[in-house]
C-alpha cells in the first residue's frame, strides 16, 4: 500500500510538471532562463515532447527545438543514475520524427540540431546530498554542505543585502528555514503586543541573521525521497480552504 502511494505521489508530481511545460510560453520563459537570452516569438519554438503514442517507445516530460537547439527536460525526485542513457532514447526517437527515413538517403549532409540535456531534482534533501557527495572525507562534505545551504539562504555572510536572493519553495527549506524566521516574527509581533511593548526591529533582526547563519553551518539531514501523498494532502488542503477561497472570490466579484 505505501509503495503505492508513493507511485501516486511521484505520478503526481510529474504530471505537474509535464501540465506546466505543455505550455510554450512557459517553454520560452525556460529557455531564456537557462540561456540568459530574451526570446519573445513563442512562434520560433518547435515542441518535440514524446507523447508515447502507438508508433512511439518513450515519454518524456518536455523537449522542443529552438535555433537549432534541442532541449530535453526531465523532473526528477530522487537520483537515477540512468539519465544519460535515458536521454539518449529520447534524443534517438524525437529524431525520427524530425528526420524522415527518406531524408537519411539524400546526398547532401543533414544538419541535425545540438541536443541539451537537462534534469531538475527537487527538494532540500537531494540539494544537501548532490552537495557532500563531492568531499571525499567529513570536513570536505561539511564544506561543501554549508555552501549549497549558503545558495540558498544567506547567499553569503551574516547580515548582507543578498540574503534570500536565491530562494526556493522546497521541501525541507520551507519547514526547516522560512517557517522558523516566520513563527520568530509572529511571536515577537503577540509578545510586543500583549506586553503593551514596542516591536523592536533591531533586536528582531539580530536573532534572525544569526539563526540564518547557524542554519547555514548545521547538518541537518532532509528527505531526498518523496514523503508523504500529495495528492492527499492537496486534497485536505483544498476542502478545508476552499470555502474560505470561494468567499472571497465571491466578495471581489461583487
């Protein structure tokens, strides 16, 4: 039951993926992210995603062609050391459906397009673990830990203007990270308040940095596999706010 309910929750998770990238306004957003480029002609964008039709082996979860560039995407929750070999049944496939049998005959060279493999894991856990696979003792693994949880915290030393510049959403930094800087500011916010008391920022500010910091510095370990249902879970969230959420739709229409 429980290997189960995780296929449904990784099933989940790709096919929010997958939903995301059918779009190719979203598939341009992507590209100029990546190539720190600035397309706008969703037109130039060519989608190749293998659909695992009856004439095809594989799907995959999003790939299109632009300038002569062939971009293969893939979401992943946990490592599979069989990517490239994966990726390369995809890349063989999405060719046969640029390049016709008929074509392979002609006497002239086919420009083929240069393929661009791409995998993205999510969650803190495979973050911190990708990380301190690369030492090769403690103290290598500690430090290199300590700067993937730099990226994505601080950005660098205690109190700088760069803190959460590069923010993420994932599993484990939510709960391990922003929720303890929030329950420190709405606890500060009821202690002021309830003590007839001035909110002191300075002081608030200083017991956050340093927790920041020591976040940055500890070893606490995350999942980096998924855990839990989320379709489940998305569904609890749903029937417990949606009459709140609908309530309020309903007062902005009127």
């Amino acid at each position: 039951m429980a290997e189960k309910k995780d296929n449904v929750t990784s099933k989940f998770k790709d096919n929010v993926f997958c939903m995301l990238y059918r779009d190719k306004r979203n598939l341009l957003e992507l590209y100029n992210a990546l190539n720190n480029s600035a397309y706008t002609n969703v037109d130039d964008l060519q989608v190749t995603t293998l659909n695992g039709g009856s004439y095809m082996k594989y799907k995959n979860d999003a790939s299109f062609l632009l300038c002569m560039s062939l971009y293969m995407f893939e979401q992943q929750s946990s490592k599979n050391p069989n990517m490239p070999l994966r990726f390369l049944h995809y890349v063989s496939d999405v060719f046969r459906e640029l390049f016709s049998n008929s074509m392979l005959h002609r006497r002239s060279m086919i420009k083929i397009p240069v393929p661009h493999f791409v995998t993205f894991y999510n969650g803190l856990g495979k973050w911190i673990e990708d990380a301190r696979s690369l030492g090769i003792d403690e103290a290598s693994k500690n430090y290199y830990e300590e700067n993937a949880r730099t990226i994505v915290s601080t950005w660098g030393d205690k109190d700088q203007s760069l803190n959460d510049y590069a923010n993420r959403t994932w599993g484990g930094l939510v709960s391990g990270y922003y929720a303890p800087r929030w329950e420190m500011f709405i606890d500060e916010v009821i202690r002021s308040v309830s003590n007839k008391q001035p909110f002191y920022a300075d002081a608030f500010h200083q017991r956050v940095t340093q927790f920041e910091i020591d976040w940055v510095k500890s070893h606490e370990r995350y999942p980096s596999e998924p855990v839990g249902n989320a379709v489940e879970i998305a569904t609890l969230l749903m029937n417990k706010y949606k009459d709140s959420i609908l309530k309020e739709k309903h007062n902005e229409n009127n």
